[in-house]
C-alpha cells in the first residue's frame, strides 16, 4: 500500500486510543502514524531488500518492548507495535505478501481470502482504505 494509506491507518489507531484511553492527541497521532509508515524506511537503505525484516512479527513487536523497557506507558508501546501489525496486515493484501516470521521463515504470507489480489499501487484500494479509515476515525472522534 501507499504511504498515505499507512498514515491514514495509523489516524485510525491514534484515534482509538485518544477515545478509549484519553491519551494526548497531537503526541498520540505523531506516535501512531510514524510507526505506521517506519516499516516503509528499508527502501532508503540500499543493501536491505523492501517487505523484508522491516514486514516481519518479530520487527513490529521490537518496538514496543523496547517502549517498556525505558518504561514508557502501555500505551505508546501497544500503540508502536499495534502499527507496525497494522501495516504488515496492509501489505499482506499484495501479491508478494510479507515474511511474517522472519527470521524463522522466509516463506511469504498474504491475507486470507482477499490477500494477494490487491496491487500496492491500486488506487482504488487505497483510497477505499483511507476513506474508510480516516471516515472510522472521525466517527470515533464526534462519540
């Protein structure tokens, strides 16, 4: 998927936690959308193959337990992985999948019956999915 579909999914998790958790909004939004799109960084580094370790379980769960372990809240560390998941769900929609379990297997995984049918620059997915998101997220805000 596209960056902004990321951002917008990540619009989406911030809310919740500022409606279920009344957590600070400006920082949670920050929070939540950089750690939707960081998965995205590996294509700036030339030696590290795109949808690679950075579109594993192992990479999305780092950050969080890196969260707790400077003792930050809860929050921000669910919200770090929670994120990094989203993403990985997101692109698991491509047809090349994503490595969930590197580095315990390189086979590729893709989402169950609709995964490996949508192209990452297929603009009609991903404007659906950043309607849908951003659209979630305004609901989530005016209740």
């Amino acid at each position: 998927m596209k960056q902004q579909t990321h951002a917008a999914c990540g619009i989406l998790l911030a809310s919740l936690a500022v409606h279920f958790c009344q957590s600070d909004p400006f920082i949670t939004l920050f929070w939540a959308v950089l750690w939707s799109v960081i998965s995205d960084f590996d294509v700036h580094i030339p030696t590290v193959r795109h949808r690679g370790i950075t579109h594993s379980l192992a990479f999305a769960l780092f950050p969080g337990a890196v969260v707790l372990a400077i003792g930050q809240s809860y929050l921000y560390a669910a919200l770090a992985s929670l994120s990094i998941i989203l993403h990985l769900i997101m692109d698991s929609l491509n047809p090349g999948g994503v490595p969930l379990w590197l580095p315990f297997s390189t086979k590729r995984v893709r989402f169950p019956v609709i995964g490996g049918k949508i192209k990452s620059d297929n603009w009609f997915a991903n404007m659906g999915i950043r309607f849908a998101a951003i659209g979630a997220a305004i609901l989530i805000i005016l209740t």
